[in-house]
C-alpha cells in the first residue's frame, strides 16, 4: 500500500532527526561539551571553491588554537549527509547544473532545522541564498544574533551573465535580506558601498587575510618551477589564480600579455578552462587542491595580475603578496583597496593597452623592494590572527558571549 503525506512526512522528520542526533553526538562528544558555538552557513562551499572556503577552514582552525572556549561548527552542503571531521556538517544536496561543483540545498525548513540542532550561539551566514534565509529563520525562532557576511555581489553576476534587466529585481532581494541580519560584514568599501545602495545598514567593515605561514617567499623555488614550466630564467613570469569565472575577466590578462610578448610569460591556475590559449605566452595548469603547490608556484613568479574590476575583496591577491609578489591590478574593486603604489600598479581601464602599459610600468619600478613591501603589508595588517581578533568582537558585541574575546580566560576555564 502506498504511504499517505502524513506517513512520508513522519518518516522524513524520522530520519532527519536521527541524522541531527547522530551528527550532535559526534560534535558534541556525546553531549558532554557545552561551550558556546558558532555556526557558519553557506552554499557558496565546493571542492573548487575559493576564498569563502579557505576563509571558512582557516576560521576553524583559529579558534580551535586561539578560542578553546568556543566550539566551532560548519553547516555546508554536499553529496551526502555526514560529519567530516568534528567541525563540518554537509547535508545533501542536488549540484547546481553548470556550476563547478556547487550545490543547491534544497529545503530551506530543513536547513533551518539543522542550525537550530546546532544550538548556536551566533550564526554566521556566508550567503544570501536558501542557507542565508534559513540562518535569518533559525536565529528569529531561537533568539540568537545572525550576521551576514556579504563575499560577493549577485545583482552584478545577473547582470554580467543575463544581462541589466535581471540586476534590479536581484538586488532589491538581496537588500531585503541583507537587512534582516543583525550585522553584516562587508571584506572591503566597495562592498560596503554597494550594500548601502541596496538599503543595508548595521554594516561593518572587516577585511579577509591570508595564512602568512603558508604563503611565504620562502616555499618558492624558482629554477625548479621555471624548469617544469620551460619558462627560461631571463622571462618575467606573470601569474593568476582563480576561479574560470566570466568576472574574473581572464581574457584581459591573456591579451595583454599577448600584445606585450616577450619576455613576458603568464601562468593561470585553474582560470583557464574554455578560454582559448594559442601560442606559448601562456601556461595553463589546472586547479590546485593542496596549498602547498599554489604557494610554491606564487612564489615562484615574478609578479601577480588581477582583472576583476568588481572583486568583492581578492583573497587570491593577498596571498600573492604575502608570498612576496607586487601587483598589476584595475583602479576599482576590493583588490584596489589593498595595492597601492608602494606595492603595485593601477590599470586605469580593463583596455588591453591601458593594462599593458600597467605591466610593462611595474618592472619599470624597484621590484624587489615592492615585493618586500609586498609582503610586510600582508603580514602587518591581513595576517588570519589580526582579522579573527577583530572578527570576534563583532561576534561577542552581537552575542553578549565574552569567550569570543577573552581567550587567556577560556583556555584557563577549559584546563579546569
């Protein structure tokens, strides 16, 4: 006999509730732990994702160090639904067609289900999507502090890939939303600017940052990675890394290296799929899961360049100057904030000329005292334990939680 609504409906709950009891036991170790927890939400998570990702794994690590007063969970979703590890949940869901690997939760009630099973103590949505809403509907039913940090801008995206039509109806959406958190973060001006222009308020601004550690000039190996790449020691070697992503405007880069030959050469990590690539200016490599092998080739290089003229931030170009490289990159955007004279070059327009003659203008300078400069404005102001800190005062400003900001008294609290 076939099953009514009612009965699917309590199988569904059924087995939704074992996988969250299973899930807490694992997290919570038994339900012995009970510090407060933060929890962070996202769809924009996925095997080759970027800078939301390694912000995310790299917030984790920190407060399991720094914060031992602060259990820290990750909900995300993905093939199947599992703990991995003792910090991220996924919870399946459906690729999202076209989408290099994301993944589309597709019950909102459910997501909201699983936060509240969490029982956090502040939520930290990473996306205006299903996971941001239901972030907005588990804190409202709970009473807990929700903050929104804003890592890309949609109403653009529409725009560039469907056109200005669909950038109106986008936005107001994403304002909507966006002004039912109880903060939100915005990694860089123009973010903040744009969020503003969509009727957000209660905004902060707090920068991303980079592992200084990871990304050092001294994991380079230049005469080895030049050798690999058949790239002779008298070329100057550009590079890119990034998503193959239509904002990401990849194509400039090619041309100009193009109209510039040599001796200018460029690497693109994992930006280059369906582009086409002729002649031997440009060396392609695929996207690099181990952060070793991307910080070894970035510091390996002479010099990074960055065309989105409407990055949110630019994580990537930090991690190029933290492994001590200056920077070619547009006048607007996130990336324009962190790169000034003393460590870069501005290209006026996304013109192949215009950006051209920026490059050609960098090894005009004192290269090498760029790339130191490079590399102390990264370790001085980015570095992950400057912008935790600060980041854990939001959260503790939110939630009245004083562990987020009191860590010699959470570790002695733990020890007892």
């Amino acid at each position: 006999m076939a099953m009514d609504t009612g009965e699917q409906e309590q199988k569904w709950v059924f087995t939704l509730e074992e996988k969250i009891a299973e899930a807490l036991k694992r997290l919570d170790r038994g339900h012995e732990d009970q510090r407060p927890r933060l929890v962070d939400t996202t769809m924009q998570y996925a095997p080759i994702s970027g800078g939301v990702k390694r912000y995310l794994r790299s917030k984790s690590d920190w407060l399991e160090r720094h914060r031992p007063g602060i259990r820290h969970a990750l909900l995300v979703p993905g093939k199947r639904t599992r703990v991995r590890g003792d910090r991220t949940v996924t919870v399946a869901a459906p690729k999202v067609p076209f989408g290099a690997g994301y993944r589309w939760p597709m019950s909102r009630k459910s997501w909201s289900t699983w936060l509240q099973a969490l029982n956090p103590a502040v939520i930290e949505a990473g996306d205006p999507y299903g996971p941001g809403v239901a972030a907005i509907e588990a804190g409202q039913t709970m009473g807990v502090p929700v903050i929104g940090f804003c890592h890309s801008d949609p109403a653009y995206l529409a725009s560039l890939h469907w056109g200005q039509w669909a950038a109106r109806p986008i936005e107001k959406r994403w304002g909507e939303i966006f002004s039912q958190f109880d903060r939100v973060v915005a990694p860089s001006r123009f973010i903040a600017c744009r969020l503003r222009e969509a009727g957000v308020d209660r905004i902060v601004e707090r920068p991303l940052g980079v592992d200084v550690e990871a990304f050092n000039p001294a994991h380079g190996d230049r005469e080895a990675v030049r050798q690999a790449l058949e790239v002779r020691p008298d070329e100057r070697l550009l590079v890119f890394a990034g998503r193959a992503a239509r904002e990401k405007n990849v194509d400039t880069l090619i041309a100009a290296v193009e109209k510039l030959g040599a001796p200018y050469r460029l690497l693109l990590i994992g930006a280059a799929d369906g582009l086409p690539i002729e002649g031997g200016q440009v060396i392609s490599l695929p996207f690099q899961q181990d952060t070793r092998s991307v910080a070894r080739l970035l510091a390996s290089c002479d010099a990074f360049v960055h065309a989105n003229d409407k990055e949110p931030f630019g994580l990537c170009a930090l991690e190029a100057m933290a492994s001590g490289l200056p920077v070619v990159c547009t006048g607007f955007g996130g990336v324009s904030e962190t790169v000034d004279e003393t460590v870069g070059i501005k290209s006026p327009s996304l013109k192949t000329s215009d950006y051209a003659a920026a490059i050609e203008a960098l090894f005009e300078q004192d290269i090498e005292a760029m790339s130191q400069a490079a590399r102390r404005r990264a370790v001085t102001r980015y570095g992950w334990s400057t912008v935790f800190e600060e980041l854990c005062m939001v959260y503790a400003e939110v939630s009245g939680v004083r562990a987020f900001v009191e860590a010699g008294e959470a570790r002695l609290e733990s020890a007892h």
